[in-house]
C-alpha cells in the first residue's frame, strides 16, 4: 500500500494501528485500489472518514479510550447486540460496579483517570434515552449475575440498574441460563454493531487482553449473527431475566 501511494511507511503503520484519522480522499483511494464499487457502501465508508475529522462529544476521552475508536462506531450505529460471558456489558453498569471493574485492572492510574474512563461509560449509556436510541440487545452468561463485583451493597445497585434499563422499550436484556450447556461464544465477549441503513457497514467487536479486534467481511459477521440468533434461543425471556434478578434482591 505504501508503495502504490507512495506513502511513508509510518503513515501506513498509524492507520492501520488506528493513531490517526483517514481523510476521506485517501478512503478514496483506497476503496478504488481494492476495486470497491457499489455506490452506497463507498458513499458510507467517505461520510464516517468525513465525520472523523469533526469534534465529537468523545474527542475529550481519546485518552481513556482503547485503539480503534469503539465508542465513535457505538455512537453511529443503530442496534448493538452484546454477549458477555463474565461481567455485565459496559451498557448495563451501573457506577460502583464500573468502578471496582476499571479500579482492579488500572491499580496504577490516579483516580481522576478512573473517574474519567467511569464519566465516558455513563456517556455512552445515554444512548439508550436519547431522542433517537440505540437498539440494545444484551446476552449475559448466568454466572455474570451471581458474580459479586464491588461488594453486596454494589451488586443490590447493580440488580436495580438492569432492571430499571430492561424496562426501556429499545432494551431487550436476556440470561443465557447455565442449563443452555455449551455454546460457540463461551471464549469472550462479542459486540455486533450494526448500521441497518447502509449494507456490509456491520461490524463484530471482539475485546480481549491481547488486543482488539474487528471484523467487517460480510460473510464473517453474518456467521456470528447466526451464532448469536442460535444462543437467543438459549436465553430466557425478558420476562423471566427480570424475575430472577428481582429474586436476588435483599
């Protein structure tokens, strides 16, 4: 790539590590070199490169934030599907239980930088309430429930805030309950981000201690929907995800 645009190999070595923005004509350009030709989905890929150089509401939090911009693709999508296997999804949490999560894997970062990343968690929550919410579909493991984060006093606030978001009407939250036996997403979190208005745009999220990874292949991300339509069917109601809460409550 470097060489057909005879870029310098650093510029080539940010992009790809996500330390800065694309402009929308070397997005052009790209999408031409890799014989990219439906209309739409180039128009869609130019508007996000675009949108990246503009100031946004989590410009202010690029110093809490993982490589790769999750929280800007969360604020442009429609619906978000989550699985998580061993804690609740970041969109779910409430404070304290943000809190203890962020405190035991940063014991080295000052508070303010605590308070910060817990700041831009409870930002992106107000997705769910704002004029045009986010869809939000949450799978959790039934262990995630019994796990006690921050203590029982955190964990009563904890059973409250999911009931109370589960009550939203773009909420759907669903227990996978430890009898649906084995499954393929056992291994770790997994977040779809889906634009429905622009095809292929969909991407899969996979977070993990080793790096962060994204999946964009049409054919992959259709692989892990039907996966995740598969664990649905595994899951409990709504209805009876809230009883089960509600019977953990002192």
């Amino acid at each position: 790539m470097s060489r057909h645009f005879e870029w310098h190999s650093a510029k080539v070595t940010r992009i790809e590590n996500a330390r800065v923005p694309v402009n929308a004509r070397d997005v052009n350009d790209l999408l031409t070199l890799y014989g990219v030709s439906d209309p739409a989905y180039r128009e869609a890929l130019l508007a996000l490169a675009r949108q990246s150089k503009q100031r946004t509401w989590w410009t202010d939090y690029r110093d809490v934030m993982r490589p790769g911009n999750f929280v800007g693709m969360e604020a442009d999508a429609s619906i978000t599907r989550v699985w998580e296997p061993i804690v609740l999804p970041g969109l779910l949490q409430c404070e304290d239980y943000m809190r203890a999560l962020i405190g035991i894997g940063r014991r080295n970062d000052t508070r303010e930088s605590i308070e910060r990343r817990v700041s831009l968690r409870r930002l992106r929550q107000e997705r769910l309430t704002a004029a045009s919410p986010l869809q939000l579909v949450a799978l959790f493991d039934e262990s995630v429930i019994h796990r006690v984060v921050g203590g029982p006093a955190v964990m009563q606030e904890q059973y409250r805030k999911i009931i109370d978001v589960a009550a939203l009407p773009n909420v759907s939250v669903r227990i996978v309950p430890f009898t649906a036996g084995e499954h393929p997403f056992m291994g770790g979190p997994i977040t779809f981000l889906e634009f429905p208005d622009v095809a292929h745009l969909d991407v899969i999220y996979l977070e993990g201690l080793a790096g962060d990874y994204y999946e964009e292949q049409p054919a992959e991300v259709k692989r892990y929907r039907d996966e995740f339509e598969r664990l649905e069917t595994k899951a409990l109601s709504e209805a009876s995800t809230v009883r089960l809460i509600e019977r953990l409550l002192a």
